[in-house]
C-alpha cells in the first residue's frame, strides 16, 4: 500500500467528511504520521478491530467501522442467505469516545445491506451482548469497545450466532470479505432515521437485560451463606467509568449484598477514564481511590471491572491487614476451589464435568480440579476458544462445563454468556469472599490455604511494547529466534519440552505461540499480542515455598531481559 497516495486519496474525496479531512490536513508535515496512518488498512483480526482512534486506513473511525460492517454483512448473506438476513445482529457499544457513534454506524451499513439490527438503548457491557445473541437467536452480534485500553483506543468485536466470538474459520473469512473491499467510497450506508422506519434497526427494551441478570443470579450455589452474611461484609464496586455500573450493582442488590460502597468518582461513564492512568482492573494503580475508601469503611474486599465490564480485578486484606491484589491467575484458581467444593454433590452427578482454561494460565486451576476428580481442558489464549468448547459440549455432550478462565481476569461460571462475564464473576467472588467471612476469614488466607494443599504456584507476564512497523518486525524477530535457536537451557534448567503452537499441537488450531516446559516444570510462553503492539512472555512455576517460587520466577526473567537485549 503506498501510504502517500492513499493519505492524498483520503483529503482529497468528498466522500470522507469535512472533520476526517481537517484532521488530516494537520499531520501534511509529518511523514512518519502519515506513514503510520496508511502504510496499511486496520487490520481485521480474528476477533474483529482494535485500534487508536482516529482518520487514517490504519485507524478507528466510522470508514474503517463500515469497511468491517460490510465485510461482515457480506459473509452473512453468501454464507446464511435464508436466514441472517431475518435473524439479524445484535449490536452494543460501551463508555468509550465514539463507541455510540460506531454502533449506530454499524447498524447504518448493516441496514444498506438488508439486515436488520438490534441496539441497545445505552450502554452494554459485553457479557450481555454476547447472552443477548442467542436470547434474541441473532446470527451475530458486534460489541463497540476496546475493553481495558487506554483511551485512546476503540474496537470492534464480532461474535457469532452461538453467543461467542467469531472462531479462526469464521474469521477467515469474514476476513477475505473486508480485504476485498478498497473503495470505502462504495460501501453502502442509510440514515440513522430511514433504518429505523423501515424496520432494519430495533432498540431492544429491559426485557433482556432482565433476562440476563436472572441468568446471572441463578449461578449463586450458596444463597444461604448471602442471606446471613450479605448485609455484614464490606464490598467496594468500581466500574472503572465503565458498563459495570448498573448490572453488577444490581445483581449484588438483589441477591443481598447491602453493604456496597461504589466508588463515586468512578461510577458515571467517562471516556477520557479521567481518574486513571488506564482503565485496566489488571494494573494496581487504578484502584487507588477504591483502596483509600476501602481503608476508611474497613471493607474486607475490592471489586473492580473494566469498561467493557468482562475482565474483573480484586484486591483484599492479608494478615496484616494490608490491601493487596489478587492476580488472574489467583482469582482463578479461588473460583475453581470455591465452585467445586461447595457443589460436589451435583459435580459428583454430571458427565466428566470440565473446568477450562488457556495455555497461559497457571496449573494451580488444574491441580485443584483434578484432586476433586473434574477434568481441565486446555485452550489456545483468548476466551473465544473457551466459548467454542462450551458449545461443543453442548452438540456432543460429552462434557460438562463448570468453569472457564485465563490469567488475564476473565473468568465465567454459567454458560448464560460465552464470554468472559465481569457481572456474574463479581457476584461469584463476592459470594466466596462471603464465604470465607462466615468463617473468620480473608480469602488472601484462602488462597494460602490452596498453596498450603497444592504447593506455591507463582506466575509473572512480562509484556513489551513496540509500536509501529519498525514494533511490528522486532516482534517477529523475537518469535524466529525463540522459535530457531535450538535453546537448550534456560536458567541452568534442561528444557524438556518445547512446544509450537503453529504445528497444531495438542489438538489446537495453530497459532503462533511457543511454549517452553523445563525439567523443574517451570515454564515459559511466548506470544504476540493479538490486539496491542507487545509481545507477551508468560512465566510460571511451582516451588516448596514461596521464596523458592519467587527465585524461579526471577531467574526466569533476568534470563528473558538478556535474551531480548542480543536480539
């Protein structure tokens, strides 16, 4: 693609309006700008769009969102004539700057395509876009948001007619659709007003929305625990200026948690996040004013979700009574250890009931599981993968889903939603944190109670920004040489195993992800993100005691920040 010409196409046309064109004005003199704006179009990954927003092919905007819409409407009609037209797509959009505008831009294009749309009336976390496409028996379902990004960025997720997001086949070619289009001339659009009166957009009213939270409320497994102690622990919510607000303080109402303090000047939505550095319930600092409340109310548990409201963070007390934060991999393994001893009974009585999880995430999960004789399944890294297991076991009900994860904070318990749901996760560990209250408990002393009976699992994710197209080349250098060097040690330990996911391995499809198992069982994986500039190196091990855990850990990482240094 030259960048030039397609920069001179964009200021150029009347097609793109006046605002598109200032912007593009303003940057005549910057090169490397322009460069990076459209040395490419934004590329339509297996999950849909993320980027900065912005005018440019190589940004987010309502071009590049009509350019997917239309790739996506054409896979509809070619490949679901009969009956995606009538089914249709059901749309939400978060908190975001411009997440409304691009909804309604989607469903523009989808309506000049013949297919009709559902939109929400406000703001929807993702968790209920993905419930409401088989509640609605929509073919998809699109979701505006850039989930835990820094403002800068927006996305386009596009989820399929079984409630999750679109699969590797599928995405293949919805991806050969959006390819072929170059003209973002000719890409079809209606009013906003002629959509809607002629029946192609629908706003969609509080019956799904209840539908969704009475789903969500009956993966309570301990109502009786809630009833004596839902009014007596202490809970600070934020949603992080996000979607959270109103689903998961309500579902905590209603099943009776009273004492819930919401973190006001993170409660509205705000797409500048202006109260954090990122909205990202992953990083430490964005409960900072949650964690000076909880100091002041004495709470015995921090929640947060970010914007999109399907990843949740958590912080509680340790002995000394100090705020700390609970990892991914940690909340994860609390759930599996809370869900299947407090239902053994039923878990006892289904077929091969199944917990699932990603190949980064820690074993600690699976170890718990397979002590109480439940099965743990391996996916490739994204909860669309989790999602497709859910529905699998469904058409040969061979398995029964209890539980599904990832490292990176997404956990679900039902299979209401088929992605990762911050609303019914909330609910969850505030129920287990309850739990252990009833029985003068934290659940950071829960969780050493888990390492004291499975031994001291530890983990670290080390990611590395690179940004651009010069980014995008050092990160494929990084893969080829970890991928060709034959490495045979690592940290004086003999690898004994390495494995690449692009051989489909495993009975995984491929992907380009290596895995690294040592002779200690330490391990490392290695993988470019899939929707940021980084490159992600995984860690994970189990010691005899934490300091051991810890030595492995860094040791493990002095030996990856030298390794990147000759690269």
């Amino acid at each position: 693609m030259n960048y030039i010409n397609e920069y001179k196409k964009w200021i150029n046309s009347d097609y793109f309006d006046r605002k598109t064109r200032e912007e593009l004005l303003n940057i005549e003199h910057d090169k490397k700008e322009i460069e990076d704006r459209f040395y490419k179009n934004l590329d339509f990954g297996t999950g849909g769009l993320r980027g900065i927003i912005g005018a440019g092919s190589n940004r987010i905007n309502i071009y590049t969102i009509r350019r997917a819409t239309l790739g996506l409407a054409n896979y509809i009609i070619k490949n679901n004539k009969e009956q995606g037209t009538d089914r249709g797509v059901v749309i939400a959009y978060d908190s975001r700057y411009m997440s409304k505008e691009f909804c309604e831009e989607a469903a523009k294009t989808l309506a000049a395509c013949g297919i009709k749309s559902y939109i929400f009336d406000s703001l929807k976390s993702t968790p209920q876009l993905s419930f409401a496409i088989r509640y609605l028996n929509c073919i998809a379902g699109i979701v505006i948001t850039a989930s835990h990004n820094p403002k800068e960025y927006n996305g386009y997720k596009v989820y399929w007619s079984d409630g999750g997001q679109i699969c590797p086949n599928i995405a293949k070619e919805i991806i050969k659709e959006v390819n072929l289009i170059e003209d973002y001339s000719k890409i079809p659009t209606i009013s906003y007003e002629e959509s809607i009166s002629l029946g192609f957009i629908n706003i969609l009213d509080e019956k799904c929305d209840n539908a969704f939270i009475n789903s969500v409320k009956s993966q309570i497994i301990r109502q009786d625990i809630i009833d004596e102690y839902g009014s007596k622990i202490k809970i600070v919510y934020t949603p992080l200026h996000g979607t959270g607000n109103i689903p998961v303080r309500r579902v905590l109402k209603e099943v009776g948690f009273t004492n819930v303090t919401v973190v006001k000047e993170q409660e509205m939505p705000d797409f500048n996040f202006s109260t954090v550095k990122s909205p990202n319930p992953e990083e430490i600092e964005a409960f900072n004013i949650a964690t000076e409340i909880a100091r002041k109310e004495n709470a015995n548990i921090i929640i947060g979700t970010d914007p999109d409201c399907d990843r949740v963070g958590v912080i509680v007390k340790n002995k000394q009574n100090e705020y700390i934060a609970l990892n991914g991999n940690q909340i994860g393994a609390l759930l599996v250890n809370y869900i299947i001893t407090n239902n053994i009974n039923s878990i006892n009585l289904f077929k091969n009931p199944t917990i699932i999880k990603t190949i980064v995430t820690s074993q600690l999960g699976a170890e718990i599981a397979r002590s109480y004789g439940v099965n743990c399944l391996d996916t490739l890294t994204g909860f669309k993968f989790i999602g497709e297991k859910i529905s699998e076991f469904e058409k040969t009900n061979n398995h029964t889903f209890i539980m599904g994860y990832e490292e990176s904070y997404g956990y679900l318990i039902g299979t209401h939603a088929r992605d990762k749901d911050g609303v019914v996760s909330s609910l969850l560990i505030s129920e287990m944190a309850t739990y252990y209250y009833s029985k003068g408990m934290s659940l950071y002393e829960g969780l050493l109670e888990i390492y004291e009976k499975h031994g001291y699992y530890k983990e670290s994710l080390k990611s590395i920004t690179l940004k651009g197209r010069d980014g995008l080349n050092k990160i494929k250098n990084i893969m080829s040489y970890f991928r060709e060097c034959n490495i045979k040690e690592i940290t004086d330990v003999k690898v004994k195993e390495l494995k690449d996911y692009l051989n489909n391995i495993d009975g995984l499809p491929k992907s380009d992800v290596l895995k690294f198992i040592l002779e200690d069982e330490s391990w490392i994986a290695i993988r470019p993100s899939g929707t940021e500039p980084k490159i992600k190196f995984y860690i994970g091990c189990k010691g005899n005691t934490v300091e051991q855990a810890e030595n492995i850990i860094n040791n493990i990482e002095r030996y990856i920040e030298r390794a990147i240094k000759t690269i």
